[in-house]
C-alpha cells in the first residue's frame, strides 16, 4: 500500500473540478506533484538519498553539520576528561597501566556508564569529578544517539541496498522507494549486524589479549555494552585499554541505537495499523456530514484529506487552527478563498 | 500564539462560502467544532484531563491498561529473577546478607545496568544468567520508560497546576489549556523535583543508616541512579538491601525519564520555531499558486491547510496520496467532490 501511494497525485480529485476527463486530469497531476510544497523534514533526506548514489565515495567528504558538531563535543570532553583525571591520577585507586590511557580509559568507562571499579575515585575531590562527569558524559552519549549515530547509519543504509541487489535489474528509483519504505527495518538491520560484529570481536580479542576464557570474555562482552559492568572482568593489560577505549564507546552506543530502532519500528508498525484502519473502513454518511466543512453537501478532496489525517492523528485541531488564524488574516475580502489580490492587500496593510 | 489557537474555529473561512456574514460565520463555527474528527492520539489525554477534576482520587483505581501491562510484566521479571538468582546463590560471591533479598537485590542491580559488583556471578551458569536478565532487563525499563512512567506523570501533572493556581481564580478551562501547552515543562518539572528527593533520601538514608560520609553517600547516590555503580560504595546491609530494591529501581527510572523530557522539550521548541517560521514568513505569489491544488485561481481554506502543514513537516506527501487514493475509489462519479451518492454507490459495488 505504502509502494503504491508513492507513485500517486496529489489531490487529483482537485476541489472544484466538476467535469473533466480522466486524461485532463492526468495531464495535471504531472503539474501538481511538481509544484507541491516541500515536505520539510523529509528534505534533507531526499537530498542525501539523490545525491549519495553517484558520489558514495565522498560520504565522509561532506558531514552533516549535527554530526561533525557532535564528533567535536566528544573529543573536547574526551579530551578534557583525559587531562582532568590524568591530573587527579593519584587520586584514582586501582589496576594501572599508563597514566593518560588510563585517564582516558577511566573517562570512558564513567561517560557510558559501564562503570567497572577497576579504577575507582580515592578521594573527595576525584569522586565528584566523576559524578560531573558520568552526568554530562550520559547527556553526551544521549545527544550522539538522537542525532548523529542515526546519521552515519542512514549514510551506510543505501550501500547496503545497492550492495543487496547488484546482481538484479532493478533502477535507483526503485532501490530509492524500498528504502524510503522499510527505511527502520534496513537501520535495524544494519545496527543490529554492526553489533554482533562487535560483540564477536570483543569476545576474540578478550581471550586472546586479556587470556579470559570464552564464556567469561563474552560475559565481560555482555557486562560492557549493556553498561552493567560488574568489574570481575575488565580491561587490565595497556593493549587491552586501548581496545576498549574504541570498543566500549562504540558497542555501548550502538546497542542504544538498535533499542531506539527497535522502539522507532514499533511505533511505525503500530501508526501504520491505524492508517490501515482509517482508510479500509466503512465511510458513513455520518463521516461525510463531519468532514463537510463548509456544509455543501458535498466533500471536497481537500476537506477529506484533512479529515482522514486528523483521524490517524497526524494533525492536530490546534494545527488547523493556527493556519485558520493566517488564512482568515490573509482573506482580507472574506471570500474564503485566497487570491493574489488578498496577498497585495493583506501584506501591504 | 497557541493559546490563542485552542479557541478558533476548524476551517470557518470554509471552502466555498463567498458571502457570508461575521454572525453567520460565527454561529456556524461553535457547529463545526463539534463535528469535526476525533484526532486519534489526543483522545484518551483529554479524557484523562476533563475526567481526573472531578475524581482525582480514584487515579489510581482505574489504571491505563499498558501501565497495568507493564506493573505485571515488572513483578513477573523480578519473581523469576529472584527465583533464579536464589536458586543458584551458591555460585554467586560477594557480600550476603539474606537469600531472597540479595537475590532481589541482584536482579534489580543487574536489570538496571548499575552493577557495583558487590555481588557477582562466579559460574559459567550464573554468569551466561546474568547476560539474559541484563538484555531483557534492559528492553524492559525502556519499554517502562516509554509507557508507563509518562501515564504516571501525566496523572501527576493536574494536581500540580491544581495546586500551584489554587489562590488565583481561574477556571478549569484555563488551566486546562495552560497544561495542554506546557505539558512537557510541567512533566519535567514534576520529574525533576522527583529525581532530587530521591537522591536527597538516597543520601540521608545511605549516611545513616549505611554509616557513609555525606560526601560518599552522594557519590554512590550519583553513581547508582546514573547506573555507573564503580561498586565501591554499594548497599551492604539488610536494611540498606530493601531499601535499594525500591530505591534504585525508581531513582534510575527517573533519570531516564528526566533525559526523555529533555529530548521531547527539546524536539518541541524546534517544531514550535518552524511553525512559527512557517505562519510569520510572507505568503508570496509562488505560493499560492503552489497551494492551488485545483489550479481556479484562487487557494481555498483546506488547500491552505494542507500546503501550511506540509511546509511545517506535518504531514507529508505520502500521507496525502494514501487518503487520495481512497477519496478516488469512492468518487464514483469523478465529480472530485463525495455526496451521500458516491458513499452508496462506492460501497454496494
């Protein structure tokens, strides 16, 4: 249903057209959809979507301004963390390794809130340090999920795709519109392979490097990403710090995404049910006496689209009445209608 | 601006009246209001709202059913983990105190991803258990924190207002509206002041009774409600068990939720600045004749609706083609307008 809705017109039915033949009207949908307003939260993403097939190379070339914003918050607090605990490291009891890539290991493991012990604060001072810092680091963590971790997947979505059916026939257009459409699943998807690659990566280098034995390196896996972090296991060798320094930060956001994911497909099943529901039941003569607006008998187009969305709960009465609020500023003659002589008038008042 | 909104009328410039006077506008508009078509989402709220003045003591009497869900789906998983863990207490090391409730205990610091380590798994079994109640522990607090904490603050969020206007004469009306548009701000607040009882009572009572300085038994207050939970400071008596289950529990709940206000006032503030943007900037020309769909002319008051909520990100092209394609099934006549007729018709054949 979703497929099909793409390929078609905006309020062909048109408001007022009484008698006109089914080519006529063809020949204006052409002109309608070309016309229509810009949806605006969907802009940026149609852009990316045209422009990255014929230039995925430069996908790193041309960030997203939230991301790169994000990407410098983190390496200042990262950065500052660093400095902060390096200078307070003899306030920080526990096992050590280097005194900056312990500091830096420490900050990490505060701000995803994994939170090992195997370096604890030993003093006042070093013990609210850290609560400053796992609040601010829990926001930080909070601001690269809503925005840029969502990003960087979207970017790799279409890749994907592409890389899934190079072997059929089928046009960008095409690949474009299954994107659109199951856009959650193919992030899930992505998300959720992205994590297993971490989790059997960590699991290896933790039997390899630290010399745990399977079950506890994929136990130690699972304690980190899911930020529980016992501390029985942990990272206790210089090599095994660095690791975890890029695979805590990593496996900790993005299993916070695939449960965002998860929560976005959820919310889409259940909002699409209700859209189903909405236009596969019965139209009564009651619903067309309601959707009658203007109380001609009839119902136009218009005044049925705003019906049926407001009943799936897209737009609000508040909505409609704001704009009500400018149309009757801008329908100066109180015509009800909007012509260009309403503007001239209106806006030179 | 939204204040102002609440009181207008759905679509009183109406599609194609041409000459009516104010009064006649007027008195039809009380009509429409009533007519028009439920919006879905906002239903069961403003249930609540006009229901909860009369009876805010039965709040609690006749629960929304996902709270209700997940209440059973929240005892349910701390039964089977106490169970569990309490069956296999004897490959779990660390400071005891009591059966049951250290395995209570161990469930609530293991599904809250606070994890002090104070009790740990010390069994391949134990620990491959830990890992299961960790990931479904965790879907089960983001499906709380999504659901059942926001119906809770929602219910709270009247009695405030009721309270903290209970001097001034205003009507029930007024603070009904006042709570519509400031509906985050009061739920962060409410969470808010939640969140700093909680850690002033974690505090005191970690103080007193587990014998901690103040500045320790804040740290480890900070440490637990933010999930970190280093371990070094934890519950370690029985009394200070029971009171963590409840506690910890609530406190990180809490936080989360207090995130999730954030993001949604956040969210909300950019939304109102389009809308704002969309309803200030200066109709042109280009725009009119983009918002007439049925190229008379002239823009009706639902084509303007619809061009406006587009442009604010509302409602997209999609949506629009979905309810076209059914306004087109039931068009029989292709008049491009719906009479009693049409809906006959439509739905005998």
């Amino acid at each position: 249903m979703a497929n099909n809705g793409a390929k078609d017109p905006l309020l062909s039915g048109s408001l007022d057209a009484t008698q006109k033949t089914k080519q006529q009207l063809l020949n204006k949908r052409r002109l309608l959809r070309s016309r229509s307003a810009p949806h605006a939260e969907l802009v940026p993403t149609e852009t990316n979507c045209n422009e990255s097939i014929p230039r995925t190379a430069s996908i790193f070339q041309n960030l997203h301004p939230s991301f790169k914003r994000m990407a410098i918050y983190l390496a200042v607090y990262l950065g500052v963390g660093a400095l902060i605990f390096y200078l307070v490291r003899n306030q920080i009891k526990g096992q050590k390794t280097d005194g900056i890539l312990d500091a830096l290991y420490f900050t990490i493991v505060t701000m995803t809130t994994v939170g090992y012990g195997d370096l604890v604060p030993n003093s006042h001072l070093a013990k609210l340090l850290a609560c400053a810092f796992v609040f601010s680091g829990m926001a930080l963590i909070g601001l690269i999920v809503s925005k840029a971790a969502d990003y960087l997947v979207e970017k790799q979505e279409l890749l994907l795709v592409k890389a899934m059916r190079m072997h059929q026939k089928i046009g960008s257009t095409e690949i474009l519109r299954e994107v659109e459409t199951n856009k959650t699943r193919y992030k899930l998807f992505l998300v959720f392979s992205l994590l297993l690659i971490l989790i059997i990566v960590g699991t290896i280098f933790l039997v390899t490097v630290e010399k745990l034995d399977v079950i506890d390196a994929f136990y130690c896996v699972c304690s980190t990403i899911t930020t529980l972090g016992y501390g029985d296991q942990s990272f206790s060798t210089q090599a095994g710090r660095i690791f975890a320094v890029f695979w805590i930060l990593t496996g900790t956001i993005t299993l916070a995404q695939l449960f965002v994911y998860i929560a976005e497909l959820n919310t889409e099943i259940r909002q699409k049910e209700l859209v189903k529901w909405v236009l596969t039941r019965k139209v009564t003569n009651l619903d067309l006496e309601a959707a009658d607006l203007d109380e001609d008998g009839t119902v136009g187009a218009a005044e049925f689209v705003i019906y049926k969305l407001k009943e799936m709960g897209k737009i609000s009465q508040e909505d409609i009445s704001l704009v009500m609020q400018e149309f009757e500023q801008l329908d100066v003659d109180d015509s009800g209608t909007l012509s260009t002589s309403d503007i001239t008038l209106a806006q030179s008042s």
